[in-house]
C-alpha cells in the first residue's frame, strides 16, 4: 500500500508540473510579455493603448448583453403567443375506454397476472318484489298526517266509530 501510496504522490506531482508548462506556454502564446518604457511619455501611450483596449472590450460586452435581452424577450414574447393559441382551440374530448378488471390488471401486471376477478360474482341478488313493497311503503303518505287525524277528540271519535 505504502508503494502506491507513493506512485500516486509521484504521478500527482508530474501532472502539476505538466499543468503549470501548460500554462506559460498558453500565457506565452496569448500574452504577450509586457515591456514597461522607462519614460513617462511612452507611459502615457501604453496606458492609453490599454484604456483604448478595455473601452473596446466594454462595448463589445455591451452590445452582447443588448443582443441577449432582445432575444429573450423576443422568445417571451413567442412562448406567450404559443400559448394564447392553445388557448384558443378546443381540445376534442377523450373517449372513455371501457376495459374489464381482468383486463386492466393484464395490461398493469403483465404476465403476473393470473387470478380472475369477477366482480359481479360478490353482488347482491335483488327482488322486484322487494323494490315494490317498498314503493307501497313509501306511497302511504307521510306519518305527520296521520298522527294529525288521530289526535284529539275528533280523531279518537273517528277511531272509535272505524272500530264499531
């Protein structure tokens, strides 16, 4: 491990020293080295030449940041008119599919699936006769009415002649 330990700190120190040759050739190439005259007038000129240099940067800059929000306002623009006509066409209504459960679980589970489910084998059976008993219950009127009629008196006379 110790030897590894070592050729990896070796290999590591060989790609520094190929990155930093990397570098001085780049800046070498890119940069050329800089040579301050010794007088004040040649001075002047270089620090003009600089600031002559810089301003044309600048522009440059200036004139890309401009393009810039042009086009992303252009493209704001474009994707607001997309979608106002979306907004404008009606979408046609999506059919419904009928599908039976074991099919439903056949297109999910795939070959997984093997139990069938019928599902209208755990409904409840249901009568009409039962239904129609019910609708004779529901038409004998409401319970208020008749608590009405028998009450008092009169109700108990009516009782008393329907029992004779």
């Amino acid at each position: 491990q110790s030897a590894m330990l070592q050729l990896a700190a070796t290999e590591i120190e060989k790609e520094a020293a190929a990155k930093e040759v990397e570098k001085q050739n780049y800046l070498a190439e890119h940069c050329p080295p800089l040579s301050l005259p010794g007088s004040m007038q040649e001075l002047q000129e270089l620090c003009k030449k600089l600031h002559a240099k810089i301003e044309s940067v600048d522009e440059e800059r200036y004139d890309t940041e401009v393009k810039l929000q042009k086009t992303t306002k252009e493209l704001e623009d474009l994707s607001q008119k997309l979608f106002d006509l979306r907004g404008k066409f009606k979408r046609p209504p999506l059919r419904r599919v009928r599908m039976s459960a074991d099919a439903m679980l056949r297109a999910l589970l795939g070959s997984k699936h093997k139990v069938c489910m019928d599902l209208r084998a755990n409904l409840k059976q249901v009568k009409k006769e039962d239904t129609e008993k019910e609708k004779d219950l529901r038409d004998v009127g409401d319970w208020r009415k008749n608590i009405e009629e028998k009450s008092g008196m009169e109700g108990r006379k009516k009782m008393f002649e329907a029992g004779e």
